[in-house]
C-alpha cells in the first residue's frame, strides 16, 4: 500500500493512494498562491496599477502538482473531501488522460462548481491582450526580480480553465450521500462521512475486507452550519490520513468573529465602508448569520450590505436548499417551515442586496457607507480589486480579511501606500491541534501519516510544543512529492466458498467451538473476488455414491494422509506406555516440550508443540507400535 | 426567656421526648438550637435549667433505650454541649452523671442510633459546644472521647470526618491555653497529657504509611496554624517540621495536596515566614525560571526551582498547576497589604513573575527550558490563570518596581486587552488591573496629571477600548464601559487625557451605547456619560457631523431614558448622575435648579422600580440641603462660608421646595409599599422637621393654618388610595402637617422587618407544637 504525496500544501492536499489493485485519489486542491506573484487584473483601466513597472504577462494561474510521480491516467477514482480541494479538477480530468470517476456529494460539487465559475468569470472578464510565456525558461527566470525569480517550478504554472473545461469535468462527478458504501472494483469500498466544515464536506473511510484506511481533510467540531462531524466511524482505522487542519492555529474563531463584527461596526460608524474579499460559498454563510443578530445591537440597521460575485445569487440560494446537509438547529427550520440561514431575511428587508458584479444595477443602488463582501481573496482579480483602488485612499475605509488562504500582507502589496485600515480576522474553522489530539484519542488508529508541517511547531513559534500533531506511535509525515509506503501488511483476504462445496464439507469439532474440515476446491478470481469452487469432476460419469465423495469426486486426495490435531498429555501417555508393558520410562522437559526416554528400548519419543518424533534403532516394528500409542492421543480427519 | 415561651416549653419537651410525634421538619430543631444559644449566651445556662426542668427530663430521657428518631437525638446531644459551655452549668450536669452517660461508651456511642451519621456529627458539635472550660478537658480525657474523635477522622461521612478533624483542633488550642506561663518546651513530659496525646497521634499519623492517615494529620495541622499564632503553635511546628520535610522526602510525596495546603498555612505565623514564605514562592519561581536562562535571576528561590524535575513534583498535569498557581495567587495577594508580610517582599520578582504567567497563558512567552515548554503548553489559554494572575498583578501595583518590568506590566495588559481571545472575564479583570497600575504611575510633582509613559500608553489604549466598545458581547463593552467611567473620573480634568479622549470616537460611542439592547449596557453608558458630561467631555452637538441632527443633550437623553427605558437598571443608572450632577452643581443642572428637580421627581415618582424611587429620595435630599444651606459634607476648600443662619424666614426658604413638589413626592414615598423607601422618606422628613424646628420663629409655629384636607387625603393615601394628588402645598401647611405627624412612630414601625412577628421564638414553639397537633387551633403562620 503506497501513498503517493502530490501536493504539500497541508489545507490543499492531492494524494494518491494505491490499495489492492485500485489508485485512489484523494483531493486535487488548487494551489493559488502564486497569483500573488501577478498584478491585479482591474475591472476598469487602472492608471495606477498600469503604470506600476512591471511584466506585461498575464499567464492565468498555477497549478502545482508533481505529476512525473505518477501516471495521472492510470487513476481509477478521485475522492473529493470539500469545494475548496477540487479546484484543480479540470486539470486533471482533462489533461491526464483521466477515464476515471469522480466521486462527491452533491453540495460539493454544486459550490464546487460556483467557485470555478467565479473564477473562470473573474479571469475571462478582463482578456488579455497577449500572454508570454518564454520567461518561464529557467535562463530568463533568473534574471527576473525576486521573488519572481525564486518562484519553485513555475514550468508548472498553467493557465485557468475554460467553463467547458469545467463542464467536462463536472460531468465527470458521481454524486453521493454521506454512510454510502461505494464498491470499487469488488476490492474496496469506500465511504464519505460528514466532515462538518462546510456543506457536503466529507471524509472517507477506504476500506477492505480486512483493512481500514481513514482520509480525514478539512474538518471541523465547532457548531456552524454544516451536519457535526461524524467521528465515531472512523474508530478501528490502520491508518488515518490527516490533512485540512486549521491553517491559522493561534486564532480562535470566535474571537475573530467578534475582531470582525467590532471593527466592522467601528468603522462604519466612523462613516467607513468595509470591504471584506472573501469566496462566495463557506465562513460567509456565518458571517452573515453573525451581522444578522449583531446589527441592531450596534444601531447598523440602516447600513446596506452587499455580496458581489458571478455567483452571489446561486451561493445564496443553494445554502438554503441543502437541507439534509444541515446541521440539526438548521434542518429543523426548514419543518416550520422557515428558510435555514437569515440572510434570508436580511435579503428580504433589503439590508443584503447581491450582484453578479459591480456593472448594472449595483453601481445605480450603491449607497456609502457600506458593507461589501466580494471576491476574490488574493486580491488579484474579481470586484475586490476595484474596490482597493476605490476606497484604498480615505483611512475611514476598512479592509477585512478573513480568508486564511493567502498572506494579506502580499494580496495588498501591489495597492500600497494604502492610506485604508486593514484588518487581519483569519476565520478558519477547521480542527486545531487540541480537537487533532482528542480526535485521535478517540477513535485510535494504529498509524497516522500527515503533511511535514503538522509533526513541528511552526517556524515562526518554535516554543509552541502544542501546535503540533502528538501521538503514539509518532505520525508519519509526508512532504511534497514523496512516496510512502504506508505502515501495514496486508494478512488476510476473504475467499468465498460456492454452496455446494460447502455444503460438502464434513467438519470435525477439534474443540468445543472450533471445527475443521479440509477443503479440496479450485480457487477462482475474477473482478477482485476470490472463490472457491469445487474441483472440476473426473470425466466419466458417477452418480449416487455421495457418500464416497473422498475416493470418487477428488482422485488426487487418495495419496493424502490424514491430517492430525491435538496435543498429547504426557503423564497419560506415560502411563499408557507402562499399561503396553514400556519400564524404566523416563521423562525430560526441554524448551519446547518434553523427551520420553524407554532406556530398555533404546528409543526416544520427541513430543513438541507442533511435531512428534520416534528415534528408535532400525526398529520398525518397535516405532509403529509406539507411533500407533501417540496416534491414539490425536484426532485425525 | 419570656413566660409564654417557658409554658409552651413542657408540652415542647414532651413532644421531642416522644417518639410517636415525628417531627418532620429539622429545620426547626436547628432553629430551636440557635434560640437555646442565643439565651445561654445572654444569661446563665444553670438558671435556665434550674427554671426549667422539662430541659434536663428531655435530656435524661435520651438515655432511655428506646426507638429515638436520630434527629432529636443528635439535637439533645448538641443542646447538652450548649449548655455545659458554661463551667457552673457542666458541673451541675456532670453531678447527674448525664455527661458522661450521653458521650462516654455507655451513650449513643455504643448503641444502633450511633450508625446514623447525624448522631455522631451532633455527638461531635455537642463535645465542640463544652470544651470551653478546664473541667472539659479532664472529662474529655476521662470518659476516652478523644480515642473516638481519632477514629471518626475517618469516617464514612466527610462532615463527620471533617468535623472531628476542626474538633480535635479546638481540643488541641484549649489544653494548650492553659499553661500560659511562657513559651512551652519541647519536652514532651512538659505537655499537658490531652495535647500530648493528639500530638502523639498527629506524629504517628505522619509516620504511617497509609495516605487518608497522613491526609487526617495534615489537615489538622493545617487548621492549627492557619488560625492560631500563638507561641506554641511555633514549638508544635518545630517538633513536627522533621516529619513533615520527611514527606517530602518520600517518592512520590504522600497527600501532596494536603502538604501544599499545610506549608502555605504555615506562611501566617510569623516566626516561620521565612521558611514558609520560600515554599510559598516556588511555583512562582518555577514559573519565572521557565522563560530566564540566567541562573538565580528570581531573586526568589535559588537552587531547584525550574528544574524539570521540580516542575514535574510541583506543577504535574494541568489541575494541579492550575490549581496549585491559583492558590499561590490568592494567598500572595493576602499576604501583600498586611504589615507583618515577609519582609524583604520580593516585589520585582513577583511582578516579573505575574507578567511571565499572563504571557505563558498568552502564549506569548518564550520558554527556554524544557520545563518551560512544558508549563506553556499546560497554561495556554487557562483562563483561570489568567484571572488570578491578573487580580495579583492589579494587587502589585500598591508597589513599585524596576521601570524595564513596568513597561512590561503595561505591555502585558495592552496584550490582553488586544487579544481577541481573552475571555469577557478576562477581559475585565484586564481592565481592573490596567486602571489600578495607571492610577500608581509615578506623577509628576504638583501635577495630577498621567506621566508621560502611562500617556502613551493611553494613546494605544484608546483604539483597544474604541474596539471593546463595538464587542458583539455585551459584558465586554459593559466593562470597556465601566473602565472609560473610572478613568474619567480620575484624569477628566487633565488636559493632556481630556485631548487624548476628545481625539477619540469614545466619547461618540458611549452616546451610541445609550440605545444599546442589553440593559446593563444601557446602565453603564448612562453612567459614563454623566461622568463624561460632568468633565465636558461629551460630543458637542454643534460638531459639524450632527448638524441638521436629532442630536440632544445629556440631560435630555438621560432624562428620556429615565421616564422610557424598559429595565430598572438603566434608570436607576440616570437617578445616580442625576443626583451626582445636582451634588456637583452640573452646568446643564444650574441654569434651572428647580426646573430639573421638578421634572426628575416627576418622572421618579412613578417609576415601578423602587431603587428608582429611593434615589429620587436621595436626589430631594440634596436638593433640600442646597435650599436650605447646608452642605451635605462641608468640602473644606469651599470659598463660600458656611451659611450661619437662614437669613430669610423659613417659609421663604421652603418656597422652592414646594415648587418642585419635593413634598407631594416625599409623603407618597412614605407610604411606599417598599419599605426602603418608606424608610428613607421618613429620615428625611424628620431631618427636615428637626431643621425647620430648630430655625422656625415662634411666630410661624404659631400660625395654624387648615391642614385638615392634606391629612384626610394623607390618609387615603396611608389606606392605598394614591390617586388623588396634593395639590399646591404652602409652606406653612408643610411645617404644620410634618409638626402633626408621628414620624418617629412611623419610623419605629418600619424599622422592624416585615415578619418580626414570624420569627420570634414564642412563633417557633407554637409552630413545631401546631405541627404534632397539640394546639387546639393550628396558629401557624402561612409564609
């Protein structure tokens, strides 16, 4: 069993896992980091950013994944845990050679699809007038100015996906509910639990007959929308694959909600607006759910707020359809029957207005100060960059980051000098190390393997022992790039056996409880399924000699001798020795069992646990007569 | 005691006696016990006895073998310690060999009803009640009560157990007062025999192997030395310290716990504050060694402390340490404002220690031990610690310290005060602690102002407390509230915080939290924005961004939240300003005195909160003291002389009074169906009669105007009828109907509580009586 480690981003994961026969992957998440190597791409001509000295490219975005460690094609499944590790989808589905199945619950791939629709709108809004690409070339690279010029394998860098691209591989999703077993192959099943961070976010159980692994990415224990997250199935694992911690763990995220609420209202009293970048799908949900029961207690009820994205609608609306993928507070609200989420209600008393983007009617309805939640949060394409260019000069202004994905620091770097506040809120509601420890103490598996940077503090807070994964035995860590073989043997393998050859099995009671028959059969595999069947018959025909099935059917097994059991009892079988006229017998104990000495005949019985030896002097009459005195111990069959 | 409660005592006694009448309610032995102490305390327990013999009858009667309920078997058992706290009395009963025949062998002691565990606590507390006088103690020794009382330590019920423990104590002091002459010796013979045989025990104790023993011994040491200091408790620790340090010996140490708990009480007395103090200090050592790597930079406890394996003894899994470091805590801060506080007091090391603590729980800290790491890892985000830590580090401040680790101090707090993560509790202790080290920064001579330190530390404190203040939860922005209203009290009046503030949007906040939703909020920000107001540091309605505005006055907004708010506490809030504004001659208040008052008591009148009404009593008073020329409390750097006598005739000077119906509110509030309020109506009348009585000329006494339709209306109001107002009081109708009143009468019957007559004894007897149905007619009072 091997996994092979694709990816090292920790929250963006895309392994491969070999398991009996089948190449599962797990996630393709989407590294976007090295947009922030890139220029913002403005809605509207930016004197500023246009002038700023700098590469006229434009190259789309980047996808990282080490794909020389493995065909892409030979790929049987790609399991995704949650919207934000299938970004790279496309890429694979179709560019690899990929003929496989996608598997995903609904909500998944239904928000999955929002976010690369808003991506793919956001990149082809602004087309660029040419693209380059020669720079790439390791020569010319170096010359560049860091940290382009630092930038790992940007030969990798690719350029987004096309909505067809994303359509095609779309269509290449399985749907499926949380506990339902999916057979592979006849070799495995897997199986996708609640994760409880976002909607239809999952984790899988891999498992054989005999064998369990456990994927657990992107999950979480805190009470927000999602279902709670379902723990108790990933007890008995071997091995658990853990990746999707929190990637912010010092910042507890009700604390930084109240961060978020505070200066948000500090703000807009101030006669600020707030700009909030953010995904159109997830930490929103309750942000909004939070403004909802804060804004009359701040007197912000007469502020609007607006949610501008492609997808903003959509987003909205699917939220509130999902029900079954709710938490119990929510489902609950659908009976009464009452929308789940409030925005509802804020959409229905105008206090959240939303836009497919800031052309058309936002731009006739926009009232200031405001609320404004748009993407996207690396600050380089979507409305959130007309918005830093709009509102970056006045210090009334607030910037609120709250996406934990990119450092805010390098998203504002091209906007700078900023005279706006900006405000650093990392929401990221996914495990920590304490929930890691007590997850792991409850349900127990035998190995943990983990990305390399939750085996160590962090860098930058070395001191902090408790911002690691602890556990015994010790995780085992993978890096980018890496094969492991992961940590156990497969034992065992179940083989059926057809009905009429059991029905033919004669089996002997060894000991109360355990029987035993021997078996003569012709072992059949087919689809990953063992089966015994009976041996194929002799060509002439019989018929109604049953009962000597063991001479008739199986010609072969006439040279078999019978297969003893038991143990024999050595005072008895002393004393049976004397009873058969054997004197002078004495007894030894060695390491594995006992010698029975007959001084007067030379001889010596052997008695182990597993074999019995008669050495006796060319005696044969002597060691039958004793071999038929230790058979009588045994039982044969 | 009173004659009708000595004839209801027999037929009492024989109800008690009998066990056919169950008494099914113990709560009214438990007050009968405390009426039967509350008598022998006053008078001599012998006379009670020797007047009442159905006392000693009940007592006796208790020996009879027979099926007693254990509840008033354990009462008479407590009631006979009672009464033989008085020496005369213990011999008397001693004489009818009741005493050792109800606590030796041949008592409960020996019977069934000793398995009740109610009997053998009422067996302890009756034995803890007697041993006042020598002749217990000999009857102690003599009848082997403390050979029980050793045995009971351990018993099944923790009360019993504990209660044998604190008796043994008491036993321990009481044989040990005796021989006063001079600090006893360490001799064991020069004991008197019953201290020497606890301590006996207490040493056998110490040596066993068995835990719960050691526990039993440590405790009662730990009592011992925690509340007696006299000299032999010094000789009994000196006796006892090489079996103690023996158990610290021992791996692991045995009721570590308990040990802790004892060497902290041995801190108190101090002869041994040296080398209790150290034992003290050590977790905090432990603590200050986690983050220094130079060696002996505590200053508190050299040698082992920080090592790992002392971490580990002291400060093992995160309850102990917590609660270990709690504890410290608590006792440190204790131990700070007494004047016998070890001496020399390790102030910059406690300091650096709180800071080091606040940061380890911060996460802020940087270990430099494994140890350390260990100690981050247990504290990280304990609230708990965090608020003992920031309690002590407030305490701290009484002291100074090296001005590196105050800048610390204030670094620290800031973090808090910043962190999202602290915890409303948290963060209000943050903010306590913040205002005492503020309120301790050096100042600069002849100038009351901040120095500039604790000034620019109040430049980033503003855009914290700006922060706390939009909180989505309410405790914070309550105590951001209450915090901005102690500051300002302090430095309003200083120029370089009046700008720093007015720099501020606080002041404009705390106009906004006015309308807050929650209540306690609403009462903080009406406060804070009197105390704002009072300094004129309020948001001036003529700033430009109000301009066109429905932007109002203090006054007004307060007065409106006065007569609107739903809840009482924002009310009461607006009454407390309003009467401080009045008291400090308030500018919006001094352009029209009367107008004010008329409309506050308006307004108060018929507010459904009683506090409301009771601080509109308190804003008339004033009123009444200004009217009347006599400050409440004479300030004595006032520049106008205290008026010598009222120049104008005393109907004049009421004038006002009745202007602003102050007595139409008064005479309602004093048939206020809260007696509070009727109470404080009533000292305020009879305040003004004494004024008025002691300045009216014998002409205006004379003067008998027609009073009578105010008293039939009075009257009716007295019944309930308040419908009907006063209407247009005189003066002299005032001076005449306050003459006319009985208010030392009306003052007397309110001073009684409402069930005075419920709760005498004569009502007890009656009751537990009426209950077996041995009154004719069943009188108990319903409550």
């Amino acid at each position: 069993m091997k996994l092979y480690c694709l990816s090292g981003h920790p929250t963006l994961p895309c392994n491969v896992l070999k398991f009996k026969s089948t190449t599962i992957m797990l996630d393709c998440g989407l590294d976007m980091t090295s947009t922030l190597n890139f220029l913002p791409l403005p809605l509207v001509q930016s004197p500023r950013l246009s002038n700023l000295p700098g590469w006229s490219l434009k190259d789309g975005n980047a996808f990282l994944d080490k794909t020389e460690l493995i065909d892409l094609s030979t790929v049987d499944v790609i399991l995704i845990s949650n919207y934000h590790c299938m970004m790279a989808l496309p890429y694979i589905t179709e560019h690899t050679g990929f003929t496989g199945t996608v598997y995903a619950t609904e909500p998944t791939m239904q928000i999955g699809r929002l976010l690369m629709e808003e991506l793919v709108n956001f990149i082809e809004r602004v087309p660029k007038a040419q693209s380059a690409s020669l720079w790439k070339n390791k020569d010319i690279q170096r010359l560049l100015p860091s940290p382009l010029k630092d930038a790992v394998e940007v030969s990798t860098w690719r350029r987004c996906y096309t909505m067809q691209e994303v359509n095609s591989a779309l269509s290449k999703i399985q749907l499926v509910g949380y506990s339902q077993k999916i057979e592979l192959f006849g070799a495995v099943q897997v199986t996708p639990l609640s994760s409880g961070y976002a909607l239809g976010s999952s984790n899988w159980i891999i498992q054989s007959h005999y064998e369990k692994v456990s994927y657990v990415s992107g999950s979480s224990l805190l009470t927000t929308h999602p279902q709670p997250m379902d723990q108790a199935s990933l007890k008995n694992s071997d091995v658990l694959i853990l990746t999707g911690l929190t990637q912010i763990p010092t910042a507890n995220p009700d604390g930084m909600v109240g961060e978020f609420c505070s200066n948000l209202a500090l703000t807009v009293r101030n006669g600020g607006n707030v700009l909030v970048p953010c995904y159109p799908s997830g930490v929103i949900y309750d942000l909004l759910e939070c403004l909802y029961q804060y804004i009359d207690s701040a007197g912000l009820s007469n502020i609007p707020f607006y949610f501008i994205s492609p997808v903003a609608n959509s987003s909205l609306e699917f939220s509130q359809i999902f029900a079954e993928w709710l938490c119990h507070n929510k489902q609950t609200k659908v009976y009464l029957p009452e929308p789940p989420f409030p925005h509802a209600e804020l959409i229905q008393t105008n206090k959240l207005k939303h836009y497919p983007s800031l052309h058309g009617d936002f731009s006739s309805d926009f009232r200031q100060p405001c609320v404004v939640f748009t993407g996207h949060p690396s600050l380089r394409f979507g409305d959130v960059v007309h918005f830093m260019e709009l509102w970056g000069k006045s210090s009334l202004n607030t910037v609120i980051f709250t996406e934990p994905d990119f450092s805010y620091l390098e998203a504002l770097a091209p906007y700078q000098p900023l005279a706006m506040k900006c405000i650093y809120c990392p929401i990221d509601t996914r495990l920590n190390f304490i929930q890691v420890s007590k997850l792991l103490k409850e349900v127990q598996p035998l190995h943990v393997v983990c990305p390399e940077q939750y085996t160590q503090p962090p860098p930058a807070q070395s001191h902090r022992m408790d911002l690691m994964i602890d556990c015994q035995p010790p995780a085992m860590s993978y890096r980018r790039a890496e094969v492991l073989a992961l940590p156990f043997k497969r034992r065992y393998e179940k083989i059926e056996i057809m009905p009429e050859l059991a029905d033919a099995l004669v089996p002997m009671e060894i000991k109360p409880g355990i029987s035993l028959a021997t078996v003569s059969a012709v072992l059949h595999t087919k689809d990953n399924k063992h089966v015994l069947q009976p041996p194929p018959r002799p060509a002439q025909p019989t018929g109604g000699k049953k009962r000597k099935r063991a001479s008739d059917d199986i010609p072969d097994c006439k040279v078999l001798k019978p297969l003893l059991s038991g143990s024999i009892p050595v005072e008895q079988f002393v004393q049976t020795l004397e009873k058969h006229g054997f004197s002078d017998i004495k007894v030894e104990d060695t390491a594995k069992g006992h010698i029975v000495l007959l001084q007067e005949a030379e001889t010596l019985i052997q008695i182990e646990e597993d074999s019995t030896h008669i050495i006796c002097d060319n005696d044969e009459m002597l060691r039958v007569r004793l071999r038929d005195l230790v058979l009588k111990f045994l039982q044969k069959f | 005691m009173d004659p009708e409660c000595s004839q209801l005592l027999p037929a009492l006694c024989a109800v008690l006696a009998d066990p056919r009448q169950p008494m099914a309610d113990d709560t009214c032995l438990e007050k009968l016990l405390d009426w039967f102490k509350t008598i022998t305390e006053a008078g001599s327990s012998l006379l009670l006895l020797q007047e009442n013999p159905c006392l000693v009858e009940l007592l006796c009667h208790m020996l009879k073998p027979q099926d007693l309920s254990s509840r008033v078997l354990s009462f008479s058992l407590r009631l006979t310690g009672v009464f033989a706290a008085q020496e005369d009395c213990f011999q008397y009963l001693q004489q009818g060999e009741l005493l050792p025949r109800l606590f030796g062998e041949a008592g409960p002691l020996g019977g069934a009803a000793w398995t009740a565990p109610t009997v053998r606590s009422g067996w302890i507390q009756g034995l803890r009640s007697l041993a006042r006088h020598p002749s217990a103690l000999h009857f102690l020794a003599d009848c082997g009560a403390v050979d029980t009382i050793f045995s009971l330590q351990g018993d099944s019920s923790l009360f019993v157990a504990s209660a044998a423990g604190q008796l043994l104590v008491h036993i321990l002091g009481l044989s040990m007062q005796g021989p006063a002459d001079g600090p006893p010796s360490l001799q064991a013979g020069d004991w008197p025999a019953c201290a020497q045989k606890i301590v006996d025990h207490i040493e056998e104790s110490l040596r066993s192997a068995a835990t719960p023993q050691i526990t039993q011994a440590l405790n009662v040491l730990t009592t011992t030395f925690g509340h007696c200091h006299d000299p032999w408790t010094r000789v009994l620790w000196v006796r006892l310290s090489p079996l103690v340090a023996g158990l610290l010996e021992k791996d692991p140490v045995p009721a570590a716990h308990s040990l802790v708990d004892l060497l902290l009480s041995v801190a108190r007395p101090q002869a041994l504050r040296a080398q209790a103090f150290a034992v003290l200090l050590q977790p905090l050592a432990c603590v200050l060694k986690a983050t220094t790597q130079a060696p002996g930079a505590s200053g508190m406890v050299d040698g082992t402390a920080g090592d790992s394996v002392t971490v580990d003894t002291l400060l093992p899994s995160k309850a102990a340490c917590v609660g270990l470091l709690c504890r410290t805590l608590a006792h440190l801060e204790l131990l700070l404002p007494l004047p016998q506080r070890p001496c020399p007091w390790p102030q910059a090391s406690l300091l650096g220690a709180a800071v080091t603590l606040l940061q380890l729980c911060q996460g802020s800290a940087s270990p430099t031990s494994d140890a350390g790491r260990h100690l981050c890892a247990l504290l990280l985000g304990c609230v708990r610690v965090q608020r003992a830590a920031l309690d002590f580090l407030g305490t701290l401040s009484q002291g100074t310290g090296p001005p590196e680790l105050v800048t610390e101090v204030f670094a620290v707090l800031l973090e808090y005060l910043r962190s999202p993560d602290s915890s409303p509790t948290v963060l209000k202790k943050a903010f306590q602690a913040t205002f005492r080290w503020l309120l301790s920064s050096p100042k600069t001579p002849g100038c009351w102002d901040l120095d500039p330190q604790a000034l620019l530390f109040l430049r980033e404190l503003l855009p914290v407390l700006q922060k706390r203040l939009c909180s989505p939860c309410w405790e914070v922005r309550d105590s951001g509230l209450e915090f901005l209203t102690q500051m300002t009290g302090r430095w309003g009046g200083q120029a370089s915080f009046r700008h720093a503030l007015l720099a501020s949007e606080v002041p404009k906040l705390t106009e906004q939290l006015l309308r807050d939703p929650e209540s306690y909020v609403r009462a903080s920000a009406v406060a804070a924005t009197g105390q704002l107001s009072s300094q004129g540091l309020c948001v001036s309605p003529a700033s430009p961004e109000h301009l066109g505005g429905q932007q109002k006055s203090p006054l007004s907004e307060l007065l409106h939240i006065l007569s609107t708010d739903s809840e009482g506490f924002p009310r009461r809030a607006a009454m407390h300003v309003f009467t401080q504004w009045l008291r400090d001659s308030h500018a919006d208040v001094v352009g029209d005195t009367e107008e004010f008052v008329a409309g506050v008591l308006q307004v108060a009148s018929q507010d459904l909160d009683w506090e409301v009404r009771a601080q509109g009593l308190e804003l008339a008073l004033v009123f009444l003291e200004q009217t009347l020329g006599q400050p409440g409390s004479p300030c004595p750097y006032a520049v106008t002389p205290p008026v010598v006598a009222p120049a104008r005739p005393l109907a004049q000077a009421l004038q006002p009074l009745c202007r602003v119906r102050l007595f139409e509110f008064a005479f309602r509030a004093l048939f206020d169906c809260d007696r509070p309020v009727a109470q404080k109506s009533c000292d305020l009348l009879l305040f003004l009669r004494a004024k008025t009585a002691s300045s009216s000329s014998p002409q205006e006494a004379r003067i008998s105007p027609d009073v009578a339709s105010v008293e039939a209306a009075l009257q009716r109001w007295q019944a309930g009828d308040q419908a009907q107002p006063l209407g247009d009081l005189e003066p002299e109708v005032v001076l005449a109907v306050l003459r006319s009143m009985d208010l030392e009468g009306l003052r007397g019957a309110l001073a009684e509580s409402s069930d005075h007559v419920e709760k005498s004894p004569q009502s007890l007897l009656q009751d537990m009586l009426a209950t077996v149905g041995i009154l004719g007619e069943n009188e108990a009072d319903c409550y």
